[in-house]
C-alpha cells in the first residue's frame, strides 16, 4: 500500500450482509507433531493432485505438518473438489472423520482465506454457518452426527476440538500464483537502484508474460536511464542495447496476444547473444549488438530533476522516458549474471505476496532487502481474475470497511433468492482527510470505482456493468434481475 496515501472507509449496504476473508497459521509444540500421521494417501483423478489424510489433531498442528509435507491444508475450490474430498477420506477405513480444510478468519474475526492463500469465493456453509463464535476460527467439512449441519458441508470450530477429533485433509503443491496485470497505460513498478544490480560483461533477462497487446513497444523491464532491458516490438522480443530504439536487436520470432509465454535474452558483452521463447532460441545478437549499458544516459528529464535516475523499472521504459508500457500479465521476471560459467540469478520477482501496494524479490536474505513499488497494477491469478477475498453481502445490512488504502480491491457478492424482484445497492465512502480537513470538494468526485459481474466475477477490465456516483456515494437499483449471484468488485481510487 502506498506510503503516506490517504485512507478510505467504503460503507457498502445491499440486499444483504458481508464476511470477509484471511489467513493465519501457528507454529505448533512438536511434541503434538510428532503424534500426527498420515493414514491414507489419494490422487484426485480431476487435478491429478496428491491428498493426504492426517492423524486426528488440531487445526494449526495438521496445518503445519501440511508445510513439512510440501501442501497446505486442502484449498476447496468447487463442488467437485468438495464432495470428492469427504468421499475419499470422511468414512475412511469405515469411519465417520470429521476433515480439517484450509479456511480459517483467525487473524480477524470474519475474515476468511485459504492455507496457501487462494482467494476465498467457492463456499459450502451448512445450516446457520458460520457461527463467528470467539473461537471458532477454523473450518472442516462435516461428517455425521453434526445436528443440522448436514455431511460434506461446512462449520467453524475451534483450534483443538474437546468433544471429537478431526483430521486434517493436506493436497501437496505450491501456495497461490499471483501474477500482477498492467494496463499498458501507466501501470509499473520501481525498485531502487543497489550494486548487485551492476551488469559487467553478462546478463540473462527473462520473464513470463501473457500481453494482451503487442502493438507498437512494450517494455517489460529496464535499467535506469536507457540501460539494459527486454521488451516487445510488435511482438518480437527486443533487447535495449544502447539509446536509440531503431538500433536495438530483436527477434526472429514472434509471440501472439493473450498466450502464456517465458521470453528471455542472453548477452555476453562484446561476444554475442540470443533470444529465447519458451527456452527455444529464437534469434542470435551480434558482437557489435552484445552491449550492457549501465543506464546513465543523462536524458533531459533526469537531468533537469536531479533525480538519480537508476532504478530497476518493470513494465515500462526507464527513468528517462515513462513511456511504452506493457499491457497484460507478468507472472516473474529474473535477471542473472555470468559466473564461473554458470547464470547465478541477482534478482528474481514472482510477486508472491498477492496483496499490497509494495512486491519484494523473491532473492532478498538479511543483506539484500530490495523492495519494488507498485505503480497501479491490479494483483491477479494467472487466469486473470483478479485477487480478492469475497466477502457476502446479506439483505437490509451494512457493512463498514476501514483502513483501505489506493488501489485496494474488495470483492462481495449477494445471492439472490429465485422471486426476488428487487435488489438495491448502495456504497459509500470518504477520507480521513475529510474530517480532517472538512474538505467538500473531496465529496465531489467519487473515491472508487464499482463494477458488477452477473453471476461471474468482474474485474475492472472485463465486467458487464460499471456504477457510477457523485458525492461519494454510488447506488443502483436492479428489477426482477435474472442473475442467481450479483458481483461487485470495488476498487479505491484515493
């Protein structure tokens, strides 16, 4: 989140209430640890992931022991998922077992997310769940002898159980992929400059991308003030060998819009190079090409501000020129040196942390803290959906958000009885700076934008109607609507 932004409280009130979504885990006493086994392992033939059935034991003990077995307490993401998931393991060896699952809101209260950080939206919540008691953070799926919380849904427990055991249920394989999305227009990242980012006599670039335009130049990482970088040039990979474009190698090969793609380039100064895509060489550099330039250029604009002008940029031209921006997903970008005849990577950004206004590189130990600033860019799942814990909205109830910083997106969502025949919205929402500064000219312009999906979930670039406002309130009003699900995404502009 940006340092020194203004903050936001959003009220939003529907047709109904809200939850929200978040992650904890705990380490836990190893002594319960070494008790827990694995009593049954299973492959889910529709994933091809592999489960594992735990010994009984609390919520944060089999969620730790999910980490030593390279999972996470299992991410339910359909119907499918689910209803496999209690038939493979709740009456195993015969025997009715309560499952541990990934959710839990112990951080705060309401608050839900996933082990391993997927966005919380799939949701199978017996009769009256959750029940949001003090304790009762952490979620399984229901066996019988639950009362009137029917088998294969779900309730919220405390962390160790007094009354019957649950088992935990781990799928191994990474955490969440985030990726960030750009919109080619303004959206990048800094990172400051640090001398393990000098280029000498080597470099490799790569990156994964999926660009939903390839017109014209799209830069995706550059250094300083005209220094190194890759980028696309109508779709063929470009390498920024010195300061005029037009003298700038590229590719033999070119990579199509709206497809997954590691593009990469390989320079050794003053002997030569090569581009790949997808690991294939995909065009040779000359010698005479083979260039590092350091990105001291000394442009007017660097020159005038004073500014040092030699940080590492993501998504657009250097510090010279804020221009030529990407448009699409980037999943990772790594830059390495030659050493000892072996690429070492420097410097490595997977954006990992799928929230936040700040990404750090995935290289940074107790030496290296490098930290890139986040220009604009909207986290999101490789997919491109965007990164957003949904949050249900009840009827005739309201919700107040506090603490939402610039570019925040917040999801909800409201289902909708089949005889509805009307359903309102309302959302309002204002700065502290109001009450500070008692500002009505902030009132004016609307402080976030509201985009609805029907019975899909919107996104700022792909939606299928956008709300708008004026004094700091947005409502809408839908007659008879059709959807089964109403989706709002509400991203904060200030």
């Amino acid at each position: 989140m940006s340092k020194g932004s203004p903050m936001v409280a959003t009220t939003l009130i529907l047709m109904m209430l809200a939850s929200t979504c978040l992650v904890a885990s705990s380490q836990a006493q190893s002594s319960s640890l070494d008790d827990i086994e694995v009593l049954h392992t299973a492959v889910n033939p529709d994933n091809n992931k592999t489960y594992h059935l735990l010994s009984a034991s609390s919520w944060e003990d089999a969620a730790f022991t999910a980490r030593s077995l390279n999972g996470y307490l299992t991410t339910i993401d359909d119907v499918d998922e689910n209803t496999w998931v209690f038939d493979t393991f709740a009456s195993f060896e015969n025997q009715s077992r309560h499952l541990w699952i990934g959710l839990s809101d112990v951080q705060d209260e309401g608050i839900y997310r996933w082990h391993d950080g997927t966005p919380f939206l799939y949701r199978n919540w017996g009769v009256d769940q959750p029940t949001g008691g003090d304790d009762s953070d952490y979620v399984h799926i229901a066996s019988t002898n639950m009362g009137n919380i029917m088998p294969q849904t779900w309730n919220d427990l405390e962390n160790n159980p007094e009354y019957f055991p649950v088992y935990g249920v781990v799928e191994v394989g990474p955490g969440a992929d985030f990726s960030l999305r750009f919109d080619g227009l303004g959206d990048h990242i800094i990172i400051d400059h640090d001398d393990g980012l000098l280029a000498s006599e080597s470099l490799r670039i790569e990156a994964t991308i999926k660009a939903s335009s390839t017109d014209g130049i799209r830069f995706i990482t550059m250094k300083g003030d005209y220094g190194w970088g890759m980028y696309l040039s109508s779709g063929a990979i470009g390498y920024a060998s010195e300061y005029s474009l037009s003298k700038h190698p590229t590719s033999n090969v070119s990579i199509d819009e709206d497809t997954w793609y590691t593009v990469g380039v390989e320079i050794l100064e003053g002997v030569g190079g090569f581009f790949t895509i997808d690991g294939v060489p995909s065009g040779n550099i000359s010698a005479e090409d083979a260039k590092i330039p350091l990105g001291d250029f000394g442009s007017n604009d660097c020159y005038a501000s004073g500014d040092s002008c030699d940080e590492l940029f993501i998504a657009r031209m250097g510090a010279g020129c804020d221009c030529y921006h990407f448009e699409g997903i980037i999943d990772d970008v790594t830059v390495s040196f030659r050493d000892n005849e072996m690429w070492e990577p420097v410097s490595h950004w997977t954006f990992w942390e799928g929230e936040g206004a700040d990404t750090g590189d995935a290289l940074n130990d107790d030496f290296n803290e490098r930290v890139g600033e986040i220009h604009g860019a909207d986290w999101v799942m490789p997919d491109g959906s965007i990164v957003a814990q949904a949050v249900e909205l009840e009827n005739d109830e309201y919700m107040l958000i506090e603490d939402v910083q610039q570019s925040d997106t917040m999801l909800f969502y409201a289902e909708l009885d089949e005889y509805t025949f009307m359903a309102d919205f309302y959302a309002w929402g204002w700065s502290e700076e109001y009450y500070e500064d008692w500002d009505y000219g902030y009132e004016e312009e609307l402080g976030f934008d509201v985009y609805v999906g029907y019975d899909r979930i919107p996104a700022p670039w792909d939606y299928d109607e956008q709300l708008t406002g004026y004094y700091g309130s947005v409502w809408n009003s839908w007659s008879w609507p059709s959807a089964e699900i109403l989706w709002f995404s509400v991203v904060a502009k200030v």
